[in-house]
C-alpha cells in the first residue's frame, strides 16, 4: 500500500509598510516623542488582522533632500532617527510588539544610495547606517531598500560604483547580522531625464550580477531581493518566468522578502508611449530647461503613470487577457510559483501589502482601515489557497502517483 502524505499546507505571513498612512500620529505629538508612532502602527495593525508590519524610516523632512510635493509616493519616517535608535528605544518597541502580538519584518528606507552628489550620498548613507543599527537592536533580520543609480555614468559603471560605494554597506550589514533586501523598482520618475532605469537592480539578470559582485568581496550572504510583482509588470515580464530564471541560473535563494503590490497597465498609453513611458511634454520641462518650481518635478512620474497604475491587492478586476499579456500580476500563481520555483522559508517570508493605489490612498484612519483590512484578508486567502493547491498537488497526490490535471502557467510562453 502506498503511504500516503499528510495534507500540511505552510502560509506565509501577511504585514503591511507602515508608508500606507503616513500620519497615523500627528506630528506634533510624534516629533517630540518619536516612538509613539510606531506603537500605534503595531496597534493599528493588529486592527487589520496583520501579522507583522514593515517599518518604513525616511529622513525627517526638516533634512530630506526631495519634497513631499516632488513625491509620487511620499514615504514615511514611522522610525525617525535624528537620534540614533538606543536600546532604551528597542526596549519600548519590544514591549508594544509583546502587547500587540504583531511583529517587524524588516525595516524599509527608500532612497538613492548611489546618488551622484558625494555629500547626498554620504547623507544617505549614513542614515542607511542608522536604520541597520535599529534593525540590529530590535533583533530583525533584514533591512529593505533600494540600490539606485548614479545619473552622471551608463549603467554599466554603474557596477563599478556599487562594487566601490554599496558593497562597503553591504560590509556594514554583515557586521550586523543583517541582510540588505533590494527592492527592484526602476523609479522612472525619480529625475527629470530620460532615464527610465533609475534603480540599478531592477532585473533577474541584473541581481545575478550585483550578487556575484558582492559574492567576490564576502558578502553574498547579505545581497538579496526584496520582490515586488508590480515593478515586473511594468517591465513587462511575469513573475512564474522570472522565478523559472532564477532557478535555471542556479540562483532560486536570492528573494528573501516580497511586497505585495500589483500594476495595472492601460493599453492606449503603451499605444501612445510604449513601455518607455512618457519622454516628453510632462510638465517637469519648460522651454527647454528642468523646471524651477520643485512641485513641477512630481510630473516626471508622467513617464510611468502615462501606462501604468499601481494596484492595492484586492481592489481591481482584470480580463483574462490582462494575465496572459502581463498587464497585471496573477496572484494565484504568484505564490504557487514561488513555492515551487524558489529557495526560500515559507513559514518566516512575509507577505508586506504596499498601498499605492492613488484614488484608495486616503490619510483618515477610520476610511483607509476597511480598505487596508480588506487588502489584508484578500492577500492571505490567496496565499492560503495557493498553499492548498502546492500541498495538494505537490505532496499529496504525488506521493499516491497521482496527476494533476490540466496544464497551468507555463514559464518563458507569456
């Protein structure tokens, strides 16, 4: 008699970056008191049925090189570090993640950290030194970011200075026990030139490359990628393929966390603009020059938002065309892909919901709770029934000899 394999499907956890409703505590009472804002997110999110929640840190806007108004997507400091992050400090988060249940994945610091003025980048820098020191004191993993681009050199001395200016902070998170997760948005609007790559790791291939890099000074270990479907849709690529890409070059360990977000491309601007985007005529240039007004920035975004909207999980419908063609995320198979494609430790790998929906971003906490509660709920059934499909099919009916029926998505054939 064949013996036969327990039905035991493993989910995932669900959190939430805390950038989806920046204010949750005015800021006059969090800048005098700092870590209430991120005791009241916890609470928050165990409102919304969350696991955990990814903590977003930004420099304070009194420092903050670019203005709210030139943000597509404003970030938040939930964790603010004008003062170094003590254990003091580590102590009164510990307390609320113990009295909430809910916990911290990661802590997440968007910025561009091969930025092309020597005293910005420095900057920076240093603020990414802070946040890997919060992170140590809190006992977490990883810390979540970006690489970005030197605009000054093509792309491929851009690898040069990764290898001389980034790896030494990948040292610095070694030192630390962390690893430094790479989100990979090309961050189209990120200038007003015609650069839509903007965010040096922004491509499987890519990835292999800057991991090989930092592979050859020691600190392979701490390079890895924080995914996000919704960056892939708006290259034109499908997450089961890139996943099969990964694991055909030998390399299916390198996600170590994922964003949950999708991307809804609309038709008639990829008619009008193709994946390029939009080049000219945005509003961020006037009669030949970079507009001097800072809030004219924001229109370089144009070049993206021209094809694409970005897509809380839950809140669109697609026709079955949308997933064939890669006009948005399948996230069915987004997560069965992932379990059958991909090294990685289901049980302990958040799924984080990032809310950059435009019209759904509302600030009120009493209106964006539902939404954001709903997100939730949608993200974790969905994980959960990709789960049952994997132990179903995967061990149940393959240790009884059983087939699958049917053919799924097929890697490489979108």
């Amino acid at each position: 008699m064949t013996e036969p394999m327990e039905f035991d499907p493993t989910y995932m956890p669900i959190g939430v970056l805390t950038a989806a409703l920046q204010e949750l505590t005015p800021r006059e009472l969090r800048d005098p008191d700092p870590d209430l804002a991120i005791e009241e997110w916890l609470a928050f999110a165990a409102d919304l049925d969350a696991d955990c929640i990814e903590l977003s840190a930004a420099l304070h806007p009194s420092v903050a090189d670019v203005p709210p108004e030139a943000m597509l997507d404003p970030v938040a400091n939930t964790l603010d570090l004008r003062d170094p992050f003590t254990e003091a400090r580590a102590a009164r988060v510990q307390a609320a993640i113990d009295e909430t249940g809910v916990t911290i994945a990661d802590i997440a610091y968007f910025d561009d950290l091969l930025h092309q003025d020597p005293a910005l980048r420095a900057k920076k820098h240093d603020f990414m030194i802070r946040v890997m020191d919060a992170a140590a004191l809190l006992g977490l993993p990883a810390v979540c970011g970006f690489i970005g681009r030197n605009q000054s050199l093509s792309m491929e001395q851009n690898l040069l200075d990764y290898e001389e200016s980034f790896i030494p902070l990948l040292k610095e998170a070694k030192a630390r026990g962390l690893e430094y997760r790479v989100e990979q948005c090309p961050m189209p609007g990120w200038t007003p030139n015609d650069n839509f790559i903007n965010n040096i790791g922004y491509t499987p291939a890519l990835w292999i490359a800057l991991y090989q890099i930092a592979e050859k000074h020691g600190v392979g270990d701490q390079f890895r990628v924080h995914y996000d479907p919704s960056h892939s849709v708006l290259m034109g690529q499908d997450t089961r393929s890139m996943f099969q890409y990964l694991k055909d070059e030998g390399y299916p360990f390198l996600i170590g966390g994922m964003h949950v977000k999708g991307q809804v491309i609309d038709s008639k601007g990829v008619s009008g603009w193709g994946y390029g985007g939009q080049t000219v005529q945005r509003g961020d240039w006037f009669d030949g020059e970079i507009s001097d007004n800072v809030a004219d920035h924001l229109n370089a975004w144009n070049v993206q938002l021209v094809l694409a909207d970005h897509e809380l999980p839950g809140t669109a419908r697609h026709d079955p065309l949308a997933y064939l063609q890669n006009r948005t995320v399948d996230w069915l198979d987004h997560q069965l892909a992932a379990r059958e494609l991909l090294d990685f430790d289901v049980a302990t790998t958040p799924l984080i919901v990032e809310h950059e929906y435009p019209a759904a971003r509302v600030q009120e906490k009493e209106l964006l709770e539902p939404i954001l509660k709903g997100s939730v709920a949608f993200t974790r059934h969905i994980d959960e029934a990709a789960a049952d499909m994997y132990s179903l099919q995967n061990e149940v009916l393959a240790a009884q000899g059983i087939p699958v029926q049917g053919v799924g998505r097929e890697a490489y054939r979108s």
